[in-house]
C-alpha cells in the first residue's frame, strides 16, 4: 500500500511540475507593461478631468490571462479631490479593464486595444465630517 501512495504522489507532483512550468500564453513582459499602461491612463484621466486631484496612489494593480487573446487588468487607486469650500475628499476606487491583441506589432512589442473599462466599487471618504440634521425643510439638506 506504501508504495502505491508513493506512487500516486510522485505522478501527482510531475503532473503539477509541468502544469506550472507549461509556457504561459501572454508573457510576464507584456503582463507588466499592460499594467504599466492602465496606471499611466488612470493617472492622465485623472490630472484631465480632475485638475484639483492630488496624492494619486495605486494600491493594486494586477492582470490575468482570459486566452491568448484577451487579458483582464484589475486596479485600485485612491486621490484625495478639493471641495467648493476647501475641505478635502478622499476616493476610493476599484475595477477592471479588457484588453485584447490588436496583432499589431510596433518596434517589436505587441499593441493591445482597451475594449473595456468597469468600476466595481467607488468609495468616498470625508476628511471632514459632514453634519446632517433632519427635519430642517422638505428636501433634508446638508449642513456643515
């Protein structure tokens, strides 16, 4: 019985060797550089639409092979912005981009085309408290 599970376990662990050391379809480079693309278009978006965006910081970004075709990035950033009155606040924001292989080759690297781009989660913190108070008149507006 002994060497029947010796057996089994080392056809296991071949199994798995060549199963991780199979040639990945898209490269780690491109990984990166895929990555590295999504950072510097967040970051270009940002600084346009946003011009009183500061203290950009990405906390995730990472990317998996769908097919060889096609990768999907996932990102999480967050920016502090200006308000009208001069307080500040923070955003949280996290999603996923699609990308497919364009075929394209430029200066020997392989072009990819954005297909998609979809927040998952958006979140908003106050660095100053904001004071509701009900009751005030229909609309239940904010006061500071």
């Amino acid at each position: 019985m002994r060497y029947i599970n010796l057996i089994i376990l080392t056809v296991l662990f071949s199994v798995t060797w060549c199963w991780v050391q199979n040639d990945q379809n898209i490269s780690e480079m491109v990984h990166t550089e895929i990555q590295e693309e999504i950072k510097v278009l967040i970051r270009d978006y940002i600084q346009t639409q946003l011009p009183t965006a500061t203290n950009l910081k990405f906390t995730n970004v990472w990317s998996e092979t769908i097919n060889s075709e096609e990768v999907k990035a996932y990102f999480k950033y967050s920016f502090d912005e200006a308000e009208g009155d001069g307080g500040r606040t923070g955003m949280l924001i996290d999603g996923y981009a699609r990308l497919n292989k364009n075929g394209v080759v430029k200066q020997g690297v392989e072009t990819w085309t954005l297909r998609e781009i979809q927040i998952s989660n958006n979140h908003i913190i106050f660095k100053e408290g904001i004071t509701l108070t009900p009751g005030n008149d229909s609309s239940n507006s904010l006061n500071e």
